[in-house]
C-alpha cells in the first residue's frame, strides 16, 4: 500500500480535520468538539462532544 521510508519522521507532529455530515452528505456544525488521548488506547484519540438537544 505505502512504503513507510516515504512518510514523515517519527517525532513529527500529525495534522488532521474531522468532518461532521448529515446522512444526506450536509456538513453539519461541530462545535465544542474536544480530542483527548484515549485512556486504554494512548496512542489513538477519544473524541467527545456535548449531546444534541
């Protein structure tokens, strides 16, 4: 698929955007959004928002 010898170095810092859609493909408002290393898995993020409504 890769080849990881082309990627970024170790110690570099990862950017990425999360996009919130409608079943129907709307962008839908993503406010108060907040990423936290996960607790059992460090290495991944917990994403976590205020319910709807």
């Amino acid at each position: 698929m890769f080849d990881d010898t082309d990627g970024a170095d170790a110690n570099s810092n990862a950017r990425f955007e999360i996009t919130r859609v409608e079943a129907d493909g709307r962008p839908q408002s993503a406010k108060e959004l907040k990423a936290t290393p996960g607790a059992r898995t460090p290495r991944l993020l917990e994403l976590h928002r205020r319910p709807l409504g």
